[in-house]
C-alpha cells in the first residue's frame, strides 16, 4: 500500500447515474439566497443562520454519523429520538437512510462498491450520488438495530417534517429574511461542507494511517465540520466517538458530546485507544508517543 494510493478512475455502472429532472428542486435551491436582496439581512436572521449552520452541524457529525452509523456512544431512548430529528432538520434524508449508506461507506470504502468515491469521480462522490435513483432506497439489514425503533422509522420516512418545523420556525423568529438567511442559506452551506468529507477528505489532506482507502485529514474539512475532518483517523478506527486523536487535532463535536457526558446525558464515550493511535502509521508525521 501507498502512502497516497493512486486514484485509479472506477467506472460508474449504469445505474449509477443523477436523474437530473427530480434533482431541479435541489439545485434550485441554491439560487434562493439570492432573494436576500429584496429581503434584506437583518441581525436576528444572522444570528439565525449561525445557530442553525453551527447547530445542525452538530447533530449531523454526532448524530448521523458517530452515534447512528458507528454507535460510538450511547444515548437512553429520548436523547437519541431528538439526536435523530436534530439530525434530520438539516434536509439530508432520513436518519435510517443516512446511516445504512454509510456503513455501505466504510465496508466498501474506495471500491466499486462504494456508494460515493472519489474515484467515480469528485463531483459524484460529493453530490451526484445522492441525486441518483440508486440510491434512494436502502438496506434496511445495515441499520436494523436502529430500524426496531418506530419512532425512528416514522421520521426516517417522514423526513421532510424535521426541516419544514425548522425553517417555519426560522420564520416565525425572524421573518422572511430569517428563512432565507436562517435556513435556505445555512442549509445549502451545511449540505456542502457535509458532503466534503465524502469528497474532499478522500482526495485533499495529508495520510497518517495505512488505511485500505483514500482517507484523508484535514484541518480545513475538520474546522468546517466540527471535526469531520479527521477522516483518515476516522477509517482507521470507526468506533471511537473522538475524531480528531491528537490535543491539536481540533474535534468540537467531540468536545461537545465530552460535556454531554459529564452531565450523564452521553454514556460510554468511545477513545480511540494508544495501540489504535500508535499503530498502523505511514510515518509521514513525527509524533511524540506520550
Ligand atoms: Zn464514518
Ligand atoms: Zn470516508
């Protein structure tokens, strides 16, 4: 293995293609910030945005993906219920949907059967696959310990009412500038700095682990998604709730739910142990072992 395998292009099967009438509604919602001209930005509607680009964020790395994709802490049932609607406020499907494609993901990481590489193509790995018909379903074997929940199964098909209850909300706050600025702008923000670590924490960033994928860490990906961005840690070792495995390598998330465990709401935090941290390296990166 190479420290930076080369990216052999795959080839994308035929079904593996954007079905770019249905996609129109999410590409037109990029061109909605615009209507900031006529509504104006008014100082709640930015504090809104910044709470729902922040918030969501959070709820989008711990809880879509360290809690419900790699179970790397534990929450009693209503946490986990308001983990999984906090999730799906930020408009990326359902919880159950979110989490079997990405352990897809990380069992076939970088190979044909990988739901988003980077090597069927940038874009694809950090949008297209999402607009392809493919991929709408999944498989509901890959998250049955969360699929026994109906609450979960309710708003995993209904997953349209965590987003419209946020972006009324928005408007209810702060008027039409609030749900423009408040919601459609941090929510198109959101989806892409989300979808970077699907493309470029694959392709952009610097290789610490032997990892049988293209992962990579980046500090760049981490600050914008409150620490997704250690991804290269991330694949080397799945079950660990801390990303970022290092003091410097800077992991909100993690500090986050750190303090939801200290007042009991999380449970049984899971670190990336020092055999797991100091072992399978590339050796580009001089480390201090303690
Ligand atoms: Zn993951
Ligand atoms: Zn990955």
């Amino acid at each position: 293995m190479h420290k930076y395998p080369k990216p052999t292009h795959l080839v994308r099967t035929p079904d593996e293609r954007v079905n770019w009438p249905q996609s129109i509604p999410f590409l037109l919602l990029h061109f909605l910030p615009i209507t900031l001209i006529f509504t104006g930005i008014s100082t709640t509607a930015v504090v809104l945005f910044l709470v729902t680009y922040f918030g969501r964020m959070f709820f989008v790395t711990a809880g879509y993906h360290r809690y419900f994709s790699h179970k790397s802490y534990k929450l009693a049932r209503v946490p986990q219920f308001i983990m999984a609607f906090g999730a799906e406020t930020s408009a990326q499907k359902g919880v159950l949907w979110w989490a079997a494609h990405h352990r897809n993901h990380h069992q076939f990481s970088d190979t044909e059967r990988d739901v988003h590489s980077p090597r069927k193509g940038f874009w694809w790995s950090h949008v297209g696959w999402i607009l392809a018909d493919k991929f709408k379903a999944y498989d509901a074997d890959r998250i049955r310990d969360f699929g026994k929940y109906p609450e979960l199964v309710f708003i995993d098909k209904r997953d349209w009412i965590a987003p419209w209850t946020l972006g009324i909300t928005c408007y209810l706050i702060g008027g039409w500038s609030g749900l423009v600025l408040g919601f459609f702008a941090s929510t198109v923000l959101l989806w892409h700095t989300t979808f970077l670590v699907n493309s470029l924490a694959h392709v952009y960033g610097r290789r610490r682990y032997e990892t049988d994928d293209t992962s990579r860490n980046s500090l760049l990906v981490a600050l914008l998604t409150g620490g997704e961005g250690w991804h290269n840690n991330h694949h080397h070792y799945q079950a660990s709730a801390r990303q970022g495995f290092f003091w410097w390598e800077i992991d909100t998330t993690y500090y986050i739910l750190k303090l939801l465990s200290l007042v009991g709401i999380v449970k049984d935090l899971r670190q990336p142990p020092d055999r797991v941290k100091y072992s399978g390296r590339i050796g580009d990166e001089v480390l201090e072992s303690h």
